[in-house]
C-alpha cells in the first residue's frame, strides 16, 4: 500500500551534497549524497553526534546556504531556484526554535513575538492579537511585559517557541531546542513542542543528539552519519529493527558486568528484544517463557518509545540448550543475539 505522506512530502531531499573546499586537505562532503522525505504532520527526529552535518542541513533546509548539488523542497517549492523575494516568502513558512532562545534583550516577551509581524509589515492592532494568542499557546500569558532578563531558561525557549510559531509556519524546526536547559525546563519544552503540533498541526523537525528526545516525541528519526543517512523510518518500525544502530540507541541492551554463571558453569549471554505487537508475548509472557527453557534474566529494561513498547533482557543460557533456547524464541518472533 502507498503511503500517501511520503509520495507527496511536505519536505524532500534529492540526492543533496554540500561540499566545503579546504585547504591541504581532501574536500569536505558534510552533506553526502542525502536523499530523505518529511511527511506533513510528522515530529521527525534527525540525530547524529557532533560532525554528523546536522548543522549544514539545518542551513541548507532554512536557504541560508544552498546545496552544492542536488535539490531541496518544501511544499514543493526548490530553495534553491526561487527569486530573492520568494525565497523571503518561503522562509516565513519555516518557523526555527534555536537552542539559545536568542530573544531581543531590549525588548519584552510581546515584543520579541512580534518582531517578525513588525518585519513582515503586519498592522499594530493585528499584531497584537496575535501575539497574546501565542502567549496564551505558549502557557505566558501574564508574561507578555517581561524582559528576557526577567524569565527563566525555560520561559525564554517558550518565548522563542511563540516567536517561531508567529508567522503561522507549516514547519517547526527545532536546533537541539532544549541542549541548554534543566532536566524539568527540558520535559515542559519537549510537552510543549508536542502540544503545538497537535493543536496547530505544524510539521515539526528536530535537530538534536540526544535520543531521550526521540523516545519522548517524535513519530520518525533519522540517524546523520558523516553526512550520510545511516537509517531512516517511523519510530515505531525502527525500534522493531531490533538489530539497527537507531533500535540499539534508542532502547539500549542493558549492561551486564560480570560473568554470567548457570550451576557453577559460565554461560552464554542472549540479548532479546521485542515490542507490544500483535502475535508476540507481553513483556510477563516472555519472561515465563525464558524460565520455562531454563534461561536465567540477569539484566532488562523496558521502555516505552512513541506509541510502542520496547523490553530488552539479557538472558544466561546453558550451552548445552542455546541453539534450541534460540530457536524457542524466534518461533514466538523474539529477536536474539548472542553477545560475543
């Protein structure tokens, strides 16, 4: 069956590089060849560690700088062919969240929401309306004569979450928007991002290295890689590739220090994987079944990713009984792996 978000994307990527020149050295390819599609209404995760060209596409999906080659399009407009006036008109549909809320110091919460009406040329009355919409969106809706020196790390990011918002974007796009923050600031922030999407219908794409983010929020992820996609797909596909580098970060194996030992002999360590699909065990079922075939649990985790339910055991298994413990498992299509 086709899958009506991905044929007509909101944002596409067509075989994209970005190639910087560098002195005595080989040419750097931060983006590498990038071919992707972000359906309307998705929260789409793009993770990778420092390196991976995460900046750069930020860059290139806001026309900041153009791709070396290749195309970029939002809602079917190619940044890198329009004319300088409707490259201004198709950034107003891109909202950007930045991970310091770089909010104006001398001007209030209002102010810094209406700075871009102000630049857009929106009447003052209209403006204003808008604004103490968004404040009320926002949960500030008595902070609106408040100075940025006046507000909290978190209540400076809702600030420029408003400020993104108040062009009335079809694109939320986030750079690592809660880096900087507190544990507490980090969950209002990501709750808030969710609510907007809900409520306003935003597509909604998040830079960030941190796969916490990815487990709380989004609905697809892509891992950045040395300018290359190493995986892509919806959250919930991926962490039932439960062999994939993103399943692996996103529900890590749990650790298991010491030497795993059955009747005073050592044993083999398997790592299963399963999530809350039709046709496989609960996470009390397949423990049952791991001792009905003699396995011993020695280590788990289970976490709830999107809308699906990832376990994760590592299991001490006789020699003797490994192949057939193997076997057992796959029938009821639990993932093994025998660690080394």
């Amino acid at each position: 069956m086709s899958n009506a978000k991905a044929d007509n994307p909101l944002i596409e990527l067509r075989d994209v590089y970005k190639i910087y020149p560098r002195k005595k050295q080989d040419k750097l390819h931060a983006l590498d060849g990038i071919s992707l599609k972000i359906g309307a209404g998705e929260i789409h995760g793009i993770v990778g560690q420092s390196g991976a060209g995460k900046s750069t596409l930020i860059r290139c999906l806001t026309a900041l700088e153009h791709p070396t080659s290749g195309e970029i399009l939002v809602a079917g407009q190619n940044l890198s062919t329009l004319s300088e006036k409707h490259l201004r008109q198709a950034r107003r549909s891109i909202g950007m969240v930045f991970q310091a809320a770089n909010l104006l110091d001398s001007r209030t919460a209002a102010g810094n929401i209406a700075y871009p009406l102000y630049l857009a040329g929106q009447k003052r009355g209209d403006r204003h309306d808008r604004v103490q919409k968004l404040l009320d969106l926002v949960g500030l809706h008595d902070r609106g004569s408040s100075y940025p020196s006046q507000l909290s790390g978190g209540q400076q990011q809702r600030v420029g979450v408003a400020r993104a918002l108040a062009d009335e974007p079809q694109v939320l796009l986030c750079d690592e928007p809660t880096s900087a923050l507190d544990t507490e600031s980090t969950q209002q922030i990501l709750h808030l991002i969710k609510d907007v999407h809900d409520r306003l219908g935003v597509t909604v794409v998040i830079i960030t290295h941190e796969m916490s983010v990815v487990r709380e929020i989004c609905t697809h992820v892509t891992l950045l890689e040395g300018g290359k996609i190493v995986q892509t797909g919806s959250v919930e596909d991926v962490v039932k590739a439960h062999s994939s580098r993103l399943a692996k970060d996103l529900v890590p194996p749990p650790n298991v220090d010491d030497e795993v030992t059955l009747d005073g002999q050592p044993a083999a360590v398997v790592d299963i994987a399963f999530t809350s699909s039709p046709g496989v065990p609960t996470g009390s079922k397949v423990m049952d079944l791991v001792a009905q075939l003699g396995g011993d649990i020695v280590a788990g985790t289970f976490e709830t990713v999107g809308t699906t339910q990832v376990g994760r055991l590592a299991v001490g298994v006789k020699s003797t009984g490994l192949d057939a413990f193997i076997r057992e498992m796959e029938n009821h299509h639990i993932y093994t792996e025998v660690r080394a």
